[in-house]
C-alpha cells in the first residue's frame, strides 16, 4: 500500500567517457523553473520496486518549505511495520558528500590544500606521490577499490565483514595489495579506497576522529536530529527501517541490519533519515556548508558518462528534461538510497528502498528523480 501526506516542513537552513581533466564549473545562470513533482509517477515506482522484491522503499521530496512524502510496503518483515519516510536508513555512499564538505571547510581554514598531495599529510601512505587530496575526492587517484576484493562473492564477503571491525590501516592494505588502475590524475575510477583516505585525512588534520567532525561540522550547526555515525556499533538507535540483502541465487532476503559498516567508514557508514539528507543537501548548495570558493571546486565536473560527472564527493545527474540535480547515491547491504537536489537545493529528493544486491530494484528507484526533478 502506498501512503501520502503533504505538508510544511519546518524551515530548512537557508563505457563512458572519461576526461583526462577536470571540466571547469558551468557557468552561474538562473535556477530553471521546476515542474512539479509527479506523485502518481513516483507512486508507480515506489509499488514497482515493491513487485521486483523490495519490502519496502519510500520517497520525501522537501520543495522551499513544502514537503511530500510517499512509502510502500513494510520496514520490518517480522512485525509487518509500514515503512516511512521518517524510518532511520544506512545511507551508504552519501557518507562521502559528508566527508567531502568537511575537507572543504578545512581547506577554508587554510588547514589543508586541494593540489597537496596527499602524502604530505599521510607521509608514506600512497605509492605515488603524485596522488593529490582533490584526486582522492574526485575519484581520480588510481587507488584499487578494496570493496572488489571483500565482496567478490556479495552474501559470503557481506557475512565475512558483518561483524568486523576494521581500522583504516587495514583497509588501505586491501588496496594497495593491488596496483594503481590508472595515472593519477588520468580518469574517473570510483573506489571506495578514495574516501578512506579521506577518512584519515580528516582525522590527522583535526586530531579528532570522522565521528566528531561530522558531528560538531555538520550535524549540529544544520540540526540533523537522526544522522549519527555509529561505527563500529552494529546497530541503528531510534526508529528504523531494518535492510534485506538479496542472496546471490533463489531471491533469499537475508536480514543485513545489523551489521558494523566498518568495511565503509568514512566512504559510507553514516546513519540518517530522509528530512535529514535533504536538509543537508539544501544547505550545501545554498552555500550554508563552505564558502562560496570551495563549493566552486566541489561541483568541477569529470565526466562519468552520457548523464553523469563527478565533483568533489558529489555527482552530477542530467536528468531527460534538461535539469541537472547534485548529490550521491548510497549503497550498503541492505540499504539503496538516492539523494539529489536541484542547482539552487530549493527542491531536495531522498529515495530508499531496504534491499540490495538487486539491479532491477535500483534501475528501477533510479526513476524517482526523473519524477521528482521534471514531473
């Protein structure tokens, strides 16, 4: 069954082709006028995830002030609890947009420089020397993504890790037991090695764990009631939607919820809610998280494909109507969220449904932005 309700929020802070350079920010031009949102589209996507075996996925879009919030089927198969669009999520790589602006606010602070590279923070870390901070933020550093290694099988490498916690160190030893995939600097390479790196970035700048970044750079200052990183705790406080792992043959749901993360970490561990990520994605691009500068170096674009570029922690999607919308996708066994706003975060998207390793599910979520961003 799919519920709606729309009402006012309370108010929001103020093979492909790949480039051998970063594109240059496009040019500042006014906000194109939004068609409204097409809830009757968003609904059929919402009951069609349902039908290709998600238990439940839910969509919130907050539009200056207004919010709409539609869900279908259950956060829980047990007890049979609806889901909604104020349930608790795991919101996968969206972490890495939250890692990002903290990089950026140091290097506002003078703390850190974008074209250092990277081992003059980390002494020794990295291979080549050449590898920068923008490379790690940018996806174009050539580090070996260690999720290829742990998760070659998806339900044997995801019960390997369930419960482990890892360091850093480790991590990056998955990676770097693997050679560079390309110059750095060369392509677009998505690696969740990148944002580890980030990870130890952070803490060696701010001598504080990621945990306390996040919480005193952004979650306190924008208010972010249900964003927690909990790592390496296996479990989600408060109200949740609990995550059903597709098995890899017979359609089995495996019941991932409780799971460390700690594969993750900074690239992905992050706990938060649909009113949360929308509030912070409309807060970074009103220029509420960085200065003005440093948001000018986070939407410099590497082309992913046809549709896709790559910032600083953030993509870029150009949506079948000509409007573009910025954020990141998530992905943690489980768990798929979609988080996406318009250029000026005037209309802000968070999509989620609690299963993985199913790619007609996400194609088909991936619909929720087209119906959201162009009606």
């Amino acid at each position: 069954m799919v519920s709606s309700t729309v009402g006012v929020s309370a108010a929001t802070l103020g093979a492909v082709v790949l480039s051998l350079l970063t594109v240059p920010a496009q040019a500042a031009a006014p906000a194109a006028a939004l068609a409204p949102p097409d809830s009757a589209a968003l609904r059929k996507v919402l009951r069609t995830a349902l039908s290709q075996g998600a238990p439940g996925a839910f969509a919130r879009i907050d539009d200056n002030g207004t919010a709409l919030r539609l869900s279908a089927g259950v956060a829980d198969r047990r007890t049979g609890r609806a889901i909604a669009t104020g349930d608790r999520i795991r919101i996968g790589s969206v972490t890495k947009t939250f890692s990002a602006v903290v990089l950026l606010q140091l290097v506002d602070e003078g703390r850190i420089k974008l074209d250092t590279p990277v081992n003059t923070y980390l002494p020794g870390l990295l291979p080549d020397k050449r590898i920068t901070v923008r490379h790690v933020l940018s996806h174009r550093s050539g580090l070996y993504d260690y999720a290829g290694t742990l998760f070659a099988r998806a339900v044997p490498g995801f019960e390997n890790v369930r419960n482990r916690v890892f360091t850093y160190r480790q991590l990056m030893d998955l990676s770097l037991a693997q050679p560079l995939t390309n110059k750095p600097g060369a392509v677009y390479a998505y690696s969740n090695t990148n944002f580890i790196v980030a990870g130890m970035l952070i803490e060696r700048i701010t001598e504080k764990s990621v945990a306390t970044a996040y919480r005193n750079r952004i979650i306190k200052p924008l208010k972010l009631a249900d964003t927690h990183y909990v790592h390496p705790r296996n479990t989600i406080p408060g109200t949740y939607s609990r995550g059903y792992m597709t098995a890899d043959s017979a359609g089995r749901k495996i019941d991932s919820t409780r799971q460390t993360v700690s594969w993750a970490q900074s690239a992905g561990a992050l706990v938060s809610s649909a009113k949360d990520v929308n509030k912070f994605l409309t807060a970074l691009m009103k220029g509420k998280l960085t200065s003005s500068a440093q948001l000018k170096q986070m939407l410099r674009w590497t082309p992913v494909n046809s549709t896709q570029a790559y910032g600083l922690g953030l993509r870029r999607r150009d949506l079948s109507c000509g409007i573009s919308v910025y954020g990141h996708t998530g992905t943690v066994q489980g768990y798929y969220t979609w988080a996406f706003t318009s250029k000026d975060g005037g209309r802000s998207l968070t999509s989620f449904a609690n299963t993985s390793n199913n790619d007609t599910v996400y194609a088909t979520m991936n619909r929720t932005l087209e119906s959201a961003f162009c009606g």
